[in-house]
C-alpha cells in the first residue's frame, strides 16, 4: 500500500492523520480543490474541516482496492479475452477471485505473502506515469489552456482573479473554458498525457467522436474527449416590465427591477447581471395587456379559471412557481389565450423559514431574498427535451433543422416576489377571491401586503422580452476507463452548466463526481480494472432543456441499448437536508444497500438511509405545496422501498424515456424546515452553500459515497445488481394506481385489465426465476471458486458488512494506522517473520525489524518485484468455470435489456418523443413521473375508455413479450 502517495493527495480520512511529519496533509491538492475549482473562495480556516469531511470519500475505494486485489494471481493468460467467458474470467482474476482461499495462504506460508498487499499496486497502470495528483497544478498553472484573449475576457468578467468564480451558463465563453478545464482535470485523475486545448475536442458527428464512443468495444485505455453539437439556444438582451397610467399614453406608473440586489454578505452577488433574468428558451415578444392571476399556473388552474367564468385570452398571465415544470406553465397560458406570461416565486412555498416567521432574508438569514429570481428553461419539456432543432436526431453542425415543436410561442420571464408585489396590488379587489378559484385553495401565495385576486387588472402592463435566439455550440466532456467486458457499460452523468454561478445545481453534483472521479484515479493508481467499462459524462445545456445528455443519446443510441446496462445521474447533490432518490425500480435495492452502507452525515450511529426512514422524509410529500424545485410530489410514486420512480428534469432523460437504459437520480433536496434555496438565482452561490447548504460540506461527501458505491458495484458486481423482480413487482402498484384512477372516473365496468393483470404476474415469475437462476449460478460459481465475495441484496447483506469490515482492517494495518496488529497482520508473517508493514516499508523504515527501504521515499516501491503467479488450475476446473460464467453473462443481457422491453415504436401520443410506456414525465407535470403513462393518461387527459382499453391491451402484449423474453433460453 502506498501510503505515501496517499498521504500526499491529503486523502487520508480523519483518523488517519495521526501521522508523522511524512505525513504531510497537503492541502494545496486536498479534495476541496475541487470544489473551489466550481465555486469561487473557499476559506482557509474552513479548509481544514473540509478536507478531512471530504477526505473520508476515500476511505471505501481504499478498503476496496485492497480487498478487492487482495488475491490477485493469473487464472488465464490476460490476452485471452477471446469469448466473452474470458472476459468475465479475466475480470474476476483481477478482482480477487482466486482458487486459493485465504485459509489455504494461511496454511501453507510460501514467500509469496509478503507481497500480499502490494500484489494490489503491481499493475500497468503504473507505467511511466508517477504523482498525477500529486504534482500536476504545480506543472499545469489553470491558465495554460487559454488564449490570452480568452484570459482576459474571463478576467474582465469575474472580479476577482479566482477565475471558478466565473458564470458558465451553457454556449458561453466560461462554459467552453470549464470544459477544457475538465478534459485536463479528468486527464489528470486517468493518468493520460495532457493534451492541448484543440486536442481531443470533436465535432459531433466527426469520426473521431463516433470512435470515441463506438470504440469502446476494443479500447484498452482510459480516453478523455470533449465533444461539440450545435443547438439553438438563446441569450437575454433586454427585458422590461411596467404598470402604465390609465390616461393610455404610455405613460409608466410603476416599473419592475427585473434585477437581483447586490448583497454585503454574498460577495458574488456582484455578478447578477452576467446572466440577466430571463427564461432560457423563451421568445421575444412585445405585449401591453391587463394582467391576470392563475395560482400555479397549472393546465388545472387554467381549467377552474375558465370554470370561475375568467377569460385569460390576451391577458399576461402571472403565475407562481412550483407544483409543475415552468414551461408547462408557459404551455398552459399559451393554450388559454394569454399573450404573455410571468412566473415569480413566492415565499408561501418557502415552508417555515420565512420572514412572517421570523428569519431574516439571505444573507443574513435563511429566509427568501426578496429580490431573488429563478431562471430556467421553459422547453416544453413533456413534448420532447433537447434542442428544440433536431428532435430524434443529433444536432451536428450541418444538421438538418426544423421549426422548434418545444418552445414557447409567447414570452415569459421570471420574476422576484419583490416585483409581484405591486402587480397582485392592481389585481386586489379585481375579478374573484384567488382562494375562492383554485380547486385545491392552494391560489394565494404567502405574501402578508397584499389580498390575492385573480383580476385581469384594470390598468395596462407593457411586457417586453427580447433574446437572441441562434445555433450555439455546447461542450459535452467524457472520460472512459475501459473494463474486462466491454459491451456492458455503466455511465456516470452530471451536467456543468449553470444559470449563474452553480453553487448547489450543478456544482454540488460536479464536486461529487469529480470526488468519485478520484476515487476511481486511487484505484486505477492501485492495480484496479474495473469489470465493466465505465463512462463518466458533464454534460452541457441541461439548464436550457437537457440538451447535452438528449443529443449526445440521441447520436449514441443503437450504441446505449446494446451496451449500456445503467445510467447514474447526480444533478443537485446537495440543495437542502431531505436525501431524495429516484430509480428504475430494478436500482432501488441498490440504491438503499449503497445508502445503508454510508454513515448519516452529521449523525456516525445512523447510516444515511435511516434519514429516509426517519421522520421529515415521509412528511414531507404531503407538507410542502410547490417547492421550489417544482417537483409535484403529490404525483410522484414513491416504492415501498421509498425509491421514487423518474419522471424528467435532469439529464437521465433520454437515456431512461427513449432508449430504455435503467437509471437512477439522487441529491439532497430542499425541506420545508431547510434554509430556503436560492433555485436558479445569483445567490445560488458558494457562500449560501456553505452558510446555509451543507455547512462542512458532510452532505457533498455522503452523497458522493452513495453515487460512487453504485458505480463501483455496477461496475463490478458478477451479477448485475438489477433486481428485475423488483420491477416486476412494482408494475401490480402502477396497475393499482390505474385503476383506482378508473374507480374514481366511475368506468371500471367499461375496462378489462384481466389480461394485463394476468401477464404481469407471468413476468413476476419469469423475473424471479432469473433471479433464482443467477443466484444458483452464483453458488455454483462460488464452489468452483472459494471465495465469492457475497455482497448482494438483501439476502447477501451480512456477509457484505463483514467482509467490510474485515477490509477495512486490513487497510488500517496495512497503514499501520492502529497500535495493535490485527489478526491478519499477525496471520501474515514473511517468511523471515517480519510482519507486513508496508506503510514502514514506503516510507525507509521498517519499525520492527529496522530493515531499510530499498527504494527509497517517493519512488514506487514495487517495480521491482515480481507478480506472484499461483499454480494453473486444473483446465476441467476452468472449463467449468466458464461455462458457468457464460450463463451469467446471459443472465446479464436479460437483466440489462429488461427495461427496454417497456419501449414502443410509436411513443406516447402527442410526444412521440418519449417511447418508454411505464415511466414518462406526466404530459402536465414536467418533472414527476406519471406511470404506465399511456394507460394513465388516456384516462386522465383523453378521459377515453377506448384509448385506455387499446393501450392496456398493448401494454399487457409488451409485458407478455417481456416475460417470454426472460423465459427463453
Ligand atoms: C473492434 O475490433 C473488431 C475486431 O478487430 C472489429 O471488427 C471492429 O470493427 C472493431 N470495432 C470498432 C468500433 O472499431
Ligand atoms: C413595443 O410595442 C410598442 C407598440 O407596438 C412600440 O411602440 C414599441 O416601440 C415596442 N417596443 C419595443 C422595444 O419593441
Ligand atoms: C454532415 O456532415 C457529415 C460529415 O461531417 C456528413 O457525413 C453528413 O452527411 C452531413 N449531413 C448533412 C445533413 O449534410
């Protein structure tokens, strides 16, 4: 174990630093760099509490390494990787799989057990390449890359020569830079040479970029790439919004600010006019209408609008955030009549830290700044997500385009509740009692100034936006870290880009996967291949309507179905305390196994899933009303497992509605008791991260270990940890759901779902068999093979945490981090009877023995032993092996290719966009998850029992095909 390069990356947990003076904690590359590498300034009296939070991150690749390549030896001559067996094979060998046990090591003691641990760091991936980390920021100043126009356009920009500080909304200038920025990083962290800014950089549709990705088949090297499509985005130019005199000639009465306040406290707040207030996606438009009130602005409240006898038609509409996706919003007002279309946040959806309650407003106090705006797309984003140009196809530079079927046609703009204030004051006393509209009594906001009515107004409001709508490059950067088998695939996403700063969306996500794309470096440093091949994505323009993710699935497609078996997503990791997770119901269990198995970050006696079994989690779906986050929580389907299933709103969009790949989201979210989060507004900045976010930044690292755990399993796991049974299980709850939406229409009578019913239980059965299938596989496996690392649901559980522990110990004796040897370190004498101490070894001494270190401090101490070889195995034994393996891989492509079996060819009516038929974005959601949407909707939305009785006869043929699938041999 190479303690030495550990300690200099500063990356020792807590506990660990109780070191010597070689020991140094170096901060300047600690893993707070990479949050500042986001986010401007971070405090050098904070740093160390930080660091040694964020250092813990480390620790479970560690213990993984080691105990993963505790038992290295050739199974198979490495080049033969010739049928898919072999892979498998050559995987589990690098992987500790071995046909010694440990008991048989302790038994029969040779010369071999002194290179027990370091077997672990004797690997090809040491070549050449020495102290990445360690040394890289003093070879690589963060300027290099840039043009010396470039550095100063950015210089200009930022007022402090902290250039992170930067905005990089998607297609900018600081955008393209924190792309170049990541290449170099994530070419760091891989051990690949630096390329130059233009290297490595492709165009989207080039064959470079096609190899990049279809490549992957028969790379053997990690690659870092960024790539470049060609969406139409817009960019604010101007905006303006006043209550004019009745007199009728133009005259102002009252104008908004359309502005955020600079605040003492938020120094950052300085930039609020880099990215001006505006809709991403918006249009330009020029109305003078009376105003008109809608509560949330839903299709609902434009349905009991009408209903209360108020016409929207040629109103601006002004409407609050929260319940639905904002662009439906738009969508909604468009379809009534309106000519335009306000959306302000309001501090009744801000649960209890408001100012009537007694906080004080951000910076000061937790509470809502009156000033603040959330920007945001307003893509009609149930239509079809990405750019508006090319929907269903790439968009290359040269691609074909047509009029955008996702954009508004009027203009909208978001607001502060500083700036609603005086246009609800026109409406009092105008129309009807807003709390007397809205079927839910949920119109009035929680402003205390002001009686809500629904108006329209009396007076005229002048409304103009104007943006500059064009094709606009965005910036995708991926890096690989090819697996044994290379046609299962894992993808890691999260985007870059930012309405403004970022501080929570997207950099709390980004820190937490560059903090997994660290790990991944300590284990590639240490020997480690991982099974599966690994993708790990920052995707761009997921702001303006998860363009980035959308094109780049939508030119990999046939690619992602083949190879793809999961997408991890991180968007927001931390934006609040409540820990939210959504999933393919097959990635619910590992997902609470992952949560189950990290500490809670603030409380060490609770793992972090206990927080979703704990009070606030439950609660708080029915407590809050819209949130800020828009999510409708009402309409979202929680699993028994309390893993939610996906509706839209980040970039697992495309890769779970259109080309069927298993995915999971997660990310701290905002609760009714959290200090409130500035969504999408200037003050979403890295001090209201740390004053009010996640003081210490415990939550970033929890959230990393979860999302990182994942990966690794997916990655590694002989089976892949899809629980398909699971799913299985969950279509009876959709059915169930279904049908009370039918009971509660009153046409039950009118619907068969028998068949349905009956081939859904098919499927149930055929998944379990699959399971029991692997499961037996497994055992056989692991009687060939002693030492199956048993780590796998529920069933497997136990045996998980003691081996954990038990490599955890190995680690900390290895480092010879505690007084006492442990039982192995004991067990594991050289032959000369030295016990293994190999951090004394690295570091020139050896405290026992007082031997000298050969190699000396900061050489790599193990090139110059030989990899042990264990003896070959018997070839009936190999043979054996393989075969069972094949069946596993089998297994595999059925567990990876289930949720596909939900795809149809002709999409979901009105959006064919979207083909997966049970899970969509709701059509007037957005962003909760409507299930068995065809089905549902035909209900709810075409209220047609016809239509609900041909999709269920679908469905069930889908299901049926799904089970048979399963069944075949
Ligand atoms: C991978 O290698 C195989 C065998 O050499 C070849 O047929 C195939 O075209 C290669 N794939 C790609 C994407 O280059
Ligand atoms: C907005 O429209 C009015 C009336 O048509 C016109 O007088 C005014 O110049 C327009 N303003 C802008 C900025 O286009
Ligand atoms: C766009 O360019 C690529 C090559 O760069 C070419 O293969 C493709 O046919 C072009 N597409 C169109 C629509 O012109």
């Amino acid at each position: 174990m190479d303690s030495n390069d550990i300690a200099e990356k500063g990356t020792l947990p807590s506990d660990m630093n109780e070191k010597g003076p070689n020991l140094p904690l170096d901060t300047s590359e600690s893993p707070v760099k990479t949050y500042t590498s986001w986010i401007p300034r971070i405090k050098t009296n904070r740093q160390q509490k930080v660091i040694l939070a964020l250092a813990c991150v480390y620790y479970p690749f560690l213990a993984w390494s080691v105990y993963k390549g505790r038992t290295r030896v050739d199974l198979v001559n490495p080049a033969g990787t010739a049928s898919v067996s072999d892979a498998y094979l050559e995987g589990l060998s690098g992987q500790g799989w071995s046909f010694t046990t440990m008991q048989d090591r302790i038994d029969q003691p040779t010369g071999e057990q002194g290179v027990f641990f370091s077997q672990s760091l004797d690997h090809e991936h040491h070549k050449g390449d020495k102290h990445k980390h360690g040394d890289h920021k003093h070879h690589r100043p963060p300027f290099r890359h840039i043009t010396p126009s470039q550095a100063e356009e950015i210089f200009f920009k930022v007022p402090n020569n902290d250039s992170a500080a930067a905005e990089h909304m998607a297609g900018t200038g600081n955008d393209h830079l924190s792309a170049l920025n990541l290449k170099a990083e994530w070419e760091a962290y891989l051990g690949l040479p630096y390329s130059a800014p233009y290297e490595n950089v492709f165009e989207a549709g080039s064959a470079e970029n096609q190899a990049a990705v279809r490549g992957l088949e028969n790379a053997t090297q990690s690659q870092v790439w960024v790539d470049t499509y060609y969406p139409i985005m817009n960019k604010p130019v101007s905006r303006s919004l006043d209550i004019l005199l009745p007199e009728g000639n133009g005259l102002i009465e009252w104008s908004a600010t359309l502005r955020e306040d600079i605040v003492e406290g938020d120094p950052t707040s300085v930039l609020r006019d880099e990215v001006a207030v505006f809709h991403g996606l918006s249009v330009s438009g020029n109305v003078t209408a009376p105003i008109l009130f809608v509560g949330y602005g839903t299709k609902r409240d434009f349905e009991d609008l009408e209903r209360a006898g108020i016409d929207a038609k040629g109103t601006i509409v002004l409407v609050k955030y929260g319940k639905v996706f904002r662009g439906l919003k738009v969508k909604a007002a468009q379809e009534a009549g309106a000519l335009g279309c306000l959306i302000y946040s309001d501090p009744g959806d801000d649960g209890e830290i408001t100012i009537d309650n007694g906080y004080e407003v951000y910076p000061n106090g937790p509470a809502r700044n009156p000033s603040s705006v959330q920007r945001g797309s307003v893509q009609f984003l149930s239509s079809y997500p990405g750019d508006p140009s090319t929907p269903g196809y790439p968009a290359y530079k040269n691609a074909t385009r047509v009029e955008g079927g996702n954009q508004p046609s009027i203009p909208s703009l978001p607001i502060s509740y500083a700036d609603a204030l005086p246009l609800l004051k026109t409406l009092e006393g105008k129309g009807k009692l807003a709390r007397e509209v809205g079927q839910s009594g949920d119109w009035p906001g929680g402003l205390k100034d002001v009686e809500y009515f629904t108006g329209p107004s009396e007076k005229q409001v002048r409304f103009i936006n104007e943006v500059d709508t064009k094709v606009t490059p965005i910036w995708n950067v991926f890096a690989t870290i090819p697996g044994h088998i290379r046609d299962e695939v894992v993808v890691i996403g999260n985007h870059r880009d930012a309405w403004v700063l970022g501080g929570a969306d997207p950099s709390s996500g980004t820190a937490s996967v560059n903090e997994i794309m660290r790990g991944f470096s300590a284990l590639l440093e240490k020997g480690w291949k991982p099974l599966r091949t690994i993708v790990v994505s920052s995707f761009d323009a997921e702001e303006m309507g998860l363009i980035g993710s959308t094109e780049w699935c939508e030119d990999f497609g046939d690619w992602l179905g083949k190879n793809v078996v999961a997408y991890l997503n991180v968007d927001v990791s931390v934006s609040g305390s409540n820990l939210g997770m959504s999933a393919s119901p097959s990635l619910a269990h590992l997902m609470r196994h992952a949560a189950m198995q990290v500490e809670h970050p603030t409380d060490k006696n609770r793992s972090l899933w206990s927080m979703q079994d704990g009070g606030d989690w439950n609660t708080f779906n029915q407590e809050i009303k819209g949130l800020s986050a828009d999510i409708d929580y009402e309409e979202m389907f929680a699993s028994e497992l309390k893993v939610k299933a996906l509706g839209s709103g980040s970039d697992y969009t495309a890769f779970l509605q259109r080309y069927g790949v298993a995915s999971t989201d997660m990310g701290y979210g905002f609760g009714p008791n959290d200090p409130v989060y500035h969504y999408h507004s200037i003050y979403d900045s890295y001090t209201w991260q740390e004053k009010y976010g996640d003081p210490g930044f415990h939550r970033h690292v929890a959230a990393a270990k979860v999302l990182g755990l994942m990966a690794l399993r997916v990655a590694n796991d002989i089976v892949l940890p899809l629980n398909i049974s699971q799913y299985s299980l969950e279509l009876s709850t959709y059915l169930e759901k279904v049908s009370s939406i039918a009971a509660g229409m009153g046409v039950t009578d009118q619907l068969d779902f028998a068949k349905l019913h009956e081939n859904i239980i098919e499927l149930q059965n055929a998944s379990s068999a699959l399971d029991n299938q692997a499961a037996d596989a497994l055992k056989r496996l692991s009687k060939l093979i002693p030492e199956v690392p048993h780590r796998r649901h529920g069933r497997h559980c136990k045996g998980v945490k003691g081996l954990w522990r038990k490599a955890v110990r190995l680690v900390k004796s290895a480092l010879g981090i505690q007084g006492r040897p442990s039982h192995y370190e004991q067990k594991f004498q050289d032959p000369k009877g030295n016990a293994l101490q190999t951090r004394a070894r690295h570091h020139g001494k050896h405290p026992e023995s007082g031997h000298k270190n050969k190699h000396g401090k900061g050489k790599h101490p193990h090139h110059g032993h030989k990899r042990p070889h264990m003896p070959m195995p018997d070839p009936k034994k190999v043979k054996a092996i393989k075969q069972v393996l094949l069946e596993i891989r089998a297994i595999n492509q059925k567990l990876a290719h289930y949720e596909s079996g939900f795809l149809s060819k002709e999409g979901l009516k009105d959006r064919e966009w979207y083909l997966h038929k049970g899970t969509a974005p709701g059509k007037w959601l957005g962003y909760g998850a409507t299930t068995f949407p065809a089905l549902t909707e035909a209900l709810t939305i075409e209220k047609s029992t016809s239509l609900a009785q041909k999709e269920a006869n679908e469905l069930a043929e889908m299901i049926g095909k799904m089970a048979e699938r399963l069944h075949a041999a």
